[in-house]
C-alpha cells in the first residue's frame, strides 16, 4: 500500500466506523470478562428473556444468525447451565430452549457491566456528543436503509 493510499484510508468513512466499532467491541468484551462471557451470549439470553421460552427455530430467526452460529451459543449456554432445552409437548423432535435461574442472574450482571461501560464511556466523551453523534448514525442509517428498499 502506498502512502497516499494511507492517507485516503485515514478519511475514508468506512475505516473510521470500523475502528470505532473494534474500540467499542473491546470495551464491551472487557466489561463482560470478569462474569466468563462474550455479547453473543449475553445477547442470546436478552433474545430468551425477552421472548419466552422460544424453539431452537425460533431462537435462529430473532438471532438472524445461521444455524451453526446458533447451535454454538445454545451448547455455550447449555454447558455452563444458563439455559435448558425442554421437549415440546406437539412435537418430540423440537426443544424449547428456556433461561435457567443462574442465565438470569449473569443476564443481569452483565447488563449492569456493561451499564457501567456506558457510564465511563460518557464520562470520558461526554452525553452531548454520544447524543449527537447517536443522532448522527440513525440519520445516515435511514438514509442508507433507502438506498436499499
């Protein structure tokens, strides 16, 4: 790469929104290291909390994930006893995946740790610019939701 191509990268909206989000990534890993667990799970039992008790089916679609991305966080979860799966009563080849006492208690530990990565993070940016810049985001994102409909 040569330097003048360098410099295009260091102005290129891309590049820059894809390091605020590897920052904002690690900020978030780090805030969930101490409770043993990744956004992803933390996420997939927001998804069951909030939904119910949901078929692995299910669980796939509100994911928007692929299967095998699926059944990887399901067997995470399973295997640290965060969630059960349960047999259907119509159908004895479909589970329901439902969250275990111990998945709701870190739930909501790790929705507290990650409160209070938002909390330093405004402290250090301040609440006016992450207002400003939230605004901002949402505004492009609509725009560029047209540009696909």
């Amino acid at each position: 790469m040569r330097f003048s191509e360098i410099d295009v990268l260091d102005e290129s909206i891309f590049f820059a929104v894809s390091s605020l989000h590897y920052v904002m990534r690690q900020k978030i890993t780090l805030a969930l290291e101490p409770l043993n667990i990744t956004s992803e799970m933390l996420g997939s039992m927001l998804i069951i909390a909030d939904k119910g008790p949901l078929t692995t089916n299910q669980f796939c679609c509100y994911q928007g994930r692929g299967r095998s991305t699926s059944k990887r966080i399901i067997d995470r979860l399973l295997q640290r006893k965060l969630i059960a799966l349960d047999d259907n009563d119509c159908d004895k080849r479909v589970k329901s995946i439902r969250l275990l006492p111990e998945g709701e208690r870190l739930m909501k530990q790790g929705l507290q740790a990650i409160k209070q990565a938002r909390q330093e993070l405004e402290k250090k940016v301040g609440t006016k610019q992450i207002v400003q810049f939230m605004s901002s985001v949402r505004e492009m994102y609509a725009l560029l939701q047209d540009d696909n409909g």
